[in-house]
C-alpha cells in the first residue's frame, strides 16, 4: 500500500463506502467480495484537475458518463470537468447542470467554473454563487484572460471567496495563427508557430499579480522551459502558486508534428526536448505540483482534417498514469503524490479523495500493478473519441481495480457498469 503517510503492506476491508480496517491478514467478513491485489500497489484514488467532459454541447466527443468510465479505468475517482462546454460553465445553472449528470456516474464530477462569463474575458462570471455550489477552481481554459485589469479583480474575488483562479496561459496577440511550437521544426514543416513567449508572458503577469492580491493562482498544462523557472522562483517567493503539466509534454517534442498526425495538435503545443527536459525537472523537485490529463476528445471529422484546420487535444485519462509511470524517472509514491494527493488538495476535496487509507476514511481508492505491460489500443478506449497520439505504445503500470465510496466500479481492468 502507498499513500501520503508511507509505504506499507497491509489488507484493506471497506465497507458502507468507508474504508473500515487496514492491518495484516484481515480474514474477509461471509459473503464480502474479495479483490485480489497481490503484487499490486493499493493507493488512494487518482484526482485529475483537467479534463474535458464536452457535456454540454459536444456530445458527439465524449458526456459525463463516458468520460467517468474512462476516468475510472485509469484510475481515477475523481476528476474536474472544465468550462469549456458550449454554453460555458460560467453560471450556477450550468453548474448544476453538470453535478446533476455527474451523481450516478463512475467518478466523482467536479466543476470548474469560468472566470468570466462564456469565457470572453470581458465581465466577471458570478463565481460566487458557483462556489456556493461547491466550486473552488475557476478557469477560461481554452483561453486565457487576456485583460491584466480583469484578471486582478478576479483574484482580489476569488481570495475573498476562498477560492482558486487556473490559468490557461496565452497571449492570444503573441500566440494568433500559430499551430505548433515555433522553433526549428515549425520552419522545417512550414506551419506558423507559436513562441514559448506567449505561455510565459502570461505566466509572469499572473505571477506578478498572485504577489499584488495575495491571491491564489494555479498554472495550467505548463509546457516551458522558461515558466518551469518562473514558478520556481514564485514558490521560493513564498507566492500562492500552483502548476500542473500534462502527460504529453513530458512524453512528446514538437518533432512530432513532422509526420503532421493531427493527434499530436494541442495547446500548447508540444515543444522541444529542452522544455520536455525542465517539465521533468519541475515534477521531480516539486515546482509542479500535480500532473493533469487535459484530456481533450473530439469527434473524428475535427480531427480527420490538415494539421492546421484541427481542433487540439487528445485523450488522457486511460493512459496518463501508465506515461508516467514509463517516462518519469521516480519512485512509485513520487507518481501517486502527482497524481493523487496533490491534485486533491489543489482542488478541495482532500477529504474525500487523495487521502491516507486509513479507517474512517472514504473508500475512494484504486489499486495498481506496477509492473504489467500493455499496448495502447485506440479503439479499445471508453472514451467515445479516439483522439490519442499513444496508439501502439507499450506502456508499463496498470489499473486493476478502482472503488468509487466503496463500489468497485472497475475489477480487473473492466468496468462494472
């Protein structure tokens, strides 16, 4: 068993959606359903602070149900289900709209609510009466706040509300009419590009402005090399700084593009093998704070186009802690911390997701085989998109079983319902 408090072996007995007993060799009570976990790692459940669940409005991508099942088989019992959506998350209605899909799925929904309101970076949403809902991020992702004015009042709000402003990094002046990231192969491949100045530019104002309101900011998918340092320098500041990096920009480089397969467009875009480098670095020392799927399905014919008339994004949430597990050079508990507790924290639901296994606690937990190898197969994946850049890789670390309040919804890697 890895958790926040260590490493150690032990059985686990849940029941009534509470984990009731940890300790050795714990005999299983007549009729309970046993789950074998041997050479398995029994953790907390995964928290993903960034995914996109398309509902409502693009159905035809992905819904709360779907993207729960996904979740699940990845381990997660718990993600945030971006603004994005068409109409916007920008409204208690809206709001509830989703909590209200998310009741009886695989995992537990949680939302974060637009900044501004349809995300057009103009009039502050009402994140008031959306954090009386219970929402504690708020985000334009897909677009950044443009307006620096704009932006302090939000956070001059949100600390008043006790809550947290992420940040989709991207002057869109400095960013217009790029496709991938401009460096020596935008050139080669002839595409427009966007420079790592334009996430950074923005990285720096809104450090600049967490110092000025004492508010908290959360840095979306960061992806440079340069806002790696920006936000190492803000901890040692002692700024309420957070960040998170997704699984493809320490795993991919923009040399990807050159075979102009559209599931390597996101944004922002993959970069180069620098930046990949300090990603890693950021994760390993602690300057990043959680990893986030930004899981982004899309229907086929947004993707089946050229490379510059592609939606960006791709899935995630299936193959996120495999990647990491692979790619990352740290030890299992480092992994988990990333994945798990971290990210729980950053969104407010330690206490029900993230925490110690322990008695009394929610039974909100996966377990996972380390060692065993796979092949990602696209077509094999729950989401309703196939957008994934990592068909026919061979992964390393796998979910077995995930228990949301005590329901195991996935046992030996298949969902239960």
């Amino acid at each position: 068993m890895v958790d926040i408090t260590g490493e150690r072996m032990a059985d686990v007995l849940v029941a009534g959606g509470l984990v009731q007993a940890v300790g050795q060799s714990i005999d299983p009570p007549a009729g309970a359903t046993v789950l074998d976990a041997a050479g398995c790692i029994v953790a907390p459940g995964l928290v993903d602070l960034h995914t996109h669940l398309r509902q409502p409005g693009r159905e035809e991508a992905e819904t709360v149900e779907t993207g729960s099942r996904a979740a699940a088989l990845g381990g997660y019992t718990a993600v945030v289900a971006m603004p994005n959506t068409e109409p916007a998350l920008d409204s208690a209605a809206a709001v509830r709209e989703v909590l209200e899909l998310g009741m009886s799925v695989l995992c537990d929904v949680r939302v974060a609510g637009a900044i501004t309101v349809g995300r057009l970076g103009k009039d502050l949403a009402p994140m008031g009466e959306m954090a009386d809902l219970g929402v504690r991020l708020f985000t334009d992702d897909g677009d950044g706040v443009q307006d620096a004015r704009l932006m302090r009042r939000a956070m001059e709000y949100a600390s008043a509300l006790g809550v947290t402003l992420a940040q989709h990094c991207e002057d869109k002046v400095l960013a217009a009419g790029g496709h991938m990231h401009e460096g020596e192969w935008s050139s080669r491949l002839g595409l427009p590009g966007q420079p790592a100045e334009a996430e950074e530019l923005m990285v720096a104002r809104d450090i600049t402005l967490a110092r000025l309101t004492g508010g908290r900011v959360h840095f979306l998918h960061l992806s440079t090399a340069g806002s790696v340092a920006m936000v190492r320098a803000a901890k040692a500041e002692g700024l309420a700084v957070t960040a998170e990096a997704a699984p493809h920009h320490f795993t991919l480089t923009d040399a990807a593009v050159a075979s102009y397969e559209t599931n390597f467009k996101v944004n922002p875009p993959l970069r180069t093998d620098a930046d990949v480098a300090a990603v890693k670095a950021g994760l390993a020392d602690g300057t990043i704070d959680a990893i986030a799927t930004d899981h982004a399905p899309h229907a086929a014919e947004d993707k089946e186009v050229p490379f510059d008339q592609a939606r960006p994004g791709m899935l995630g949430l299936e193959t996120a802690l495999a990647l990491a597990l692979t790619e990352l050079d740290l030890p299992i508990a480092g992994v988990l911390a990333l994945l798990s507790w971290n990210p729980a924290r950053i969104a407010g639901i330690e206490s029900a997701h993230g925490g110690p296994v322990a008695e009394g606690r929610p039974a909100n937990l996966c377990v996972i085989d380390p060692a065993a190898t796979w092949v990602v197969d696209a077509g094999a994946l729950a989401s309703r998109a196939r957008n994934t850049p990592y068909a026919g890789r061979k992964l390393t670390g796998r979910v077995h079983h995930t228990l949301l309040r005590g329901e195991p919804v996935v046992i030996d890697g298949a969902a239960t319902r």
